[in-house]
C-alpha cells in the first residue's frame, strides 16, 4: 500500500494506493484524485516550467513549459535541452520553443510574449559603455 497526497485540486487528499489489487484507490473525494493515484505509480508524468536564453530580447531569459505532461522520467533530458536553447526577440506567447521533446509528442512553448530590445533605448554610460535600459 503507497500513500499519496493528491495534487489535482487544492483540497490535497490522503490517498491510499492498494499496487497488489490492481491499483485501487481509496482516500479520494472525486474520480479525478483516483485517476491521479493510479497514474502516479504506473505512468508518473510532470508538466515541465523553466527558462530559456534570449539574444535581444527586454529580458535575458523566457519562461516556457511543456504543453503536456512529460513522462517523470524525461525531465532532466528535456532539461539537458533546454540548457543548449538560446531564442533570438522578438517571442510570441505560445511560440513553440522545442517540438516534440524528446519524442514524446509534448512540445515546449514560450509562456509569455517578449519583445526585442529597443534600440532607441541604448545610451551611453559614465564609463563609455552603452547601457540598455
């Protein structure tokens, strides 16, 4: 028997995961914290959110996530990828960063927009150096 916190509402119930009898949950207040339990110990998935590199862009980095779940075992590959990814601005939101990572079918996508640097901005600084603001 595996004890479980459900994660799938706020309500946070204790679930109790029965491996020898196919899985069978108790603990649960809706069918969805069941699903959950049994998906946990057979097929454990996460939702991955991180950040990218961006080149001339407002802001040095992005914040994406993966449009799905991504198989718990595959988080620190999808990871390893998004280390090597620099984006060039301007980035739409939804902008698909990575397509089927890890050949999971789930794609990383850019979770915010993010415009390209203006140049107008640029000015110079006490030490000669150009400043963007």
């Amino acid at each position: 028997m595996k004890e479980l916190t459900c994660i799938v509402c706020p309500k946070g119930c204790r679930l109790c995961v029965d491996e020898e009898n196919g899985f069978a949950v108790t603990g649960n207040a809706c069918p969805r914290g069941a699903e959950y339990g049994r998906a946990e110990l057979t097929n454990p998935t996460r939702v991955l959110t991180s950040t990218v590199c961006v080149s001339g862009g407002a802001h040095p980095r992005c914040p994406v996530k993966t449009d799905g779940p991504l198989p718990k075992g595959k988080l620190f590959e999808a990871m390893a990828l998004l280390d090597g990814i620099r984006l060039k601005a301007p980035i739409s939101l939804g902008q698909v960063v990575v397509r089927n990572v890890c050949g999971t079918g789930v794609n990383i996508v850019a979770t915010r927009s993010l415009p390209a640097r203006p140049l107008e901005s640029a000015q110079p600084s006490a030490a000669g150096r150009e400043e963007i603001a």
